[in-house]
C-alpha cells in the first residue's frame, strides 16, 4: 500500500535536488491533519478539480464562443492540455508532477466569459473600483469566493500552488506577488507551469485557426516555425495544412519541438548557474525555465501572426464585439437594479466590504458564456421568462 510516507519517500529518493518536495511545503493557511495517502499538492490538484469554478471553465471562451463548434478550445480544454504539458516538463526534468499540474489547473479559474475581452470590459467597468484581472480573481476564487468547508473560506491550498498562481508569468498576464515573496523565484514546477500555458495556447490557437479555415494554410506554412516542423515531418515547405491529418501532425510534431526545446534550455540554464538545492534557485535573477533564444525567436514570430491573422480577424472581433456590449449590459442592468440580482448576491453586496460593484463583478465573472447569453436574454427581452 502506497501511503503518503512512502509517496514522500520516493520523492525525496527520486526528484531533483532543486525540486519542491510535498513534505517540505510551507503550509496551509488553516493547518489540517495529512491525509493518510495523498500528498499535499494530489489534495490540492483534487481540489481544485471539484471546484464549481473548474466546472465552468467548460463553457467559457479561449477564442471561439462555444457556439462556434463543439471542437474548438474553451478554457477547461486548454487547462487539460496545460496540464499535459506541465507534467511532461516536470517528470524529465525531475520536478513534482502534482504541483504543477495543480498550478496548472487552476491558472485560468479566474477568468470570465467571452475570453480576454470579458476581462478587459470588466477591468473598464471596474476602472473607479478597484480593476478586474483574471490573474488576480483567480487567488480570490481560491482563498475565498469557493465556500466549500464549514470551517474557512477558500480551498485551503498549500502555500507552493497559491505562490504558483500569484507568480503566473506570461506574455499575457500581470504578477502581483506583493505577498508571496516577490523577491524570490517561483518554484521550477511554477516556472515550467507557466511555459506550459504558453505553449498550450500558442499550438492550439494555430490549430483552431486553421480548423476554422480563418488562418491561411499556405501562410501558416511559411512561418519559420513551421518550416522546422514540416521539415521534421519530412515534409517540404508547400505541405497542404488544410487537410486534417497533415494538420494534426503539424500541431502534433510542434508541441513536441515546443516542449523539448524547453527541457533542453531549462536544464542548460541549471546547469550553467550551478544551481543544486531549492533556495538557490529561488534566488537566481531570472527564471530558470525558458526557451533557447532560437525558439524565442520563432515563437514570437508565430505570436504576432497570430495576434495579427486571428486574434484580429472579422469573426473573431464581431464574436468579441457582441461580448463587450453583452457584459456592459449585464453590469450596468445589476448595478443600476440590484434587486435583479439573485438573493444570496443581493445579501452579499449589502455584507461585501468592498460594495456593490465588486459583487456584481464577481457575479458576472463566474458566469460562462452560455449562461451570460441567457441572461441577457431574461434581462433585456420582454418576451422571455424570468
């Protein structure tokens, strides 16, 4: 029987010398018994997986509106894929798995319908009011907004997985660490987490845009990137990414070049600072997982096509257009009639410190695109039901 003595045991006899390990955690927030098989971080990840907030994620946009398509991404599927990809990272290089795939499961809980346009309309609407990041939400959903234990609010995750998703540094996403020792590094599993995110987004996005027949093949193709891939694939360069089987080896081949190169330069960059225990890499100046400055170069090559090509093209602005103009009428309806607003948020904006604002946010940012939709409908047309 494996129990968690002996789970601990085998980290200590098998993980790097600078990787976290679940006996040494810095803690809960409320301190509770171990659990008799789990680690730490498996109760964290089970967790935050049982979340109604996790649930949601499934109709919630990454680009496309969920009623663009069953097959496209929405914001479960791509934590799912971060996941796979966080724990590749980890296993080779000889972090713990279970930590980082809780930091990457919960990095996008806090994030509302419609995708990064929900949330800069609510960062608008929120502008005298304290702001919106879904980066932020998401600590908030964790240390607080889930009520799922009689004896505190929040999930009561270890110290390791709520510094991971306060350091969640991307291209996309502001750190505010002010209280989680910002002047150290991440832990490797919170690094590599967040590579995995990127690499999730940036190969999935190039996969729905070609499925949705919005990105070019031809020009997709002639992208640097890609013609290290076809050529791996041994491919020429006028490979037809349009049709679905070169397509998935396309993406299938890309991730793995992705998640390579970021093994090979994260282990070069340990190696190179001579780093063996935890708190050295802690203290390093920079982040010790990254890409080779090769691939750094052809991702941002591949970033601004797509920002470019897809992100910027018409279906995808009309799609963000509606979205804007939907929860500006939602937050607008609520706060000018508090009384819409279900009981148990009604009682809330009375008790919130922070106000009514703050509350009608919240409320609109735990919705999925799906319900949004509907409420709209029961708040703005007269012939549907309340």
């Amino acid at each position: 029987m494996l129990t968690r003595d002996i789970l601990e045991a085998r980290e200590d006899e098998y993980l790097a010398s600078y990787a976290m390990r679940s006996s040494q955690s810095r803690g809960r927030t409320y301190p509770e018994e171990e659990h008799r098989y789990r680690t730490a971080y498996q109760r964290d990840r089970d967790r935050i997986i049982h979340t109604t907030a996790f649930r949601r994620l499934e109709y919630k946009t990454q680009v496309f509106v969920y009623s663009e398509g069953d097959h496209y991404r929405n914001r479960l599927t791509h934590s799912v894929e971060v996941a796979q990809v966080g724990r590749t990272l980890a296993r080779t290089l000889g972090c713990n798995e279970d930590l980082t795939e809780a930091i990457c499961l919960a990095h996008d809980l806090g994030h509302p319908p419609f995708g990064h346009v929900g949330e800069a309309t609510l960062n608008l609407l929120m502008q005298h009011h304290g702001g919106y990041d879904h980066q932020k939400q998401t600590y908030r959903i964790i240390t607080d907004l889930e009520r799922r234990y009689p004896d505190h609010p929040g999930l009561n995750l270890t110290y390791e997985v709520r510094e991971g998703v306060v350091k969640h540094d991307t291209s996309y996403d502001i750190v505010d660490a002010s209280s989680y020792s910002p002047y150290e590094k991440g832990t490797l599993e919170c690094q590599l987490s967040n590579l995995a995110d990127e690499i999730a987004y940036n190969t999935s996005d190039m996969d729905d845009g070609l499925r949705s027949g919005i990105l070019e093949p031809a020009a997709v193709a002639r992208l640097e990137i890609s013609q290290r891939v076809l050529a791996s694939l041994g491919e020429d360069g006028n490979a037809d990414l349009s049709q679905a089987m070169m397509r998935h080896r396309f993406v299938r081949r890309l991730v793995g070049i992705e998640i390579s190169d970021t093994i090979q330069a994260t282990e070069a960059n340990i190696k190179a600072a001579g780093i063996r225990t935890l708190e050295e890499l802690r203290q390093q100046p920079e982040n010790m997982a990254n890409y080779t400055p090769e691939m750094q170069e052809l991702n941002l090559e591949l970033k601004q096509y797509l920002f470019k090509n897809f992100y910027r093209h018409f279906r995808v602005v009309r799609m963000a257009t509606k979205a804007e103009r939907l929860i500006r009428d939602l937050f607008n309806a609520y706060v000018e009639q508090p009384l819409q607003l279900p009981l148990e948020t009604q009682q809330r904006a009375e008790e919130h410190e922070e106000g009514l604002h703050r509350v009608v946010c919240d409320y609109i940012a735990g919705m999925t695109d799906r319900y949004a939709i509907q409420e709209h409908k029961r708040l703005y047309d007269p012939e549907e039901r309340a």
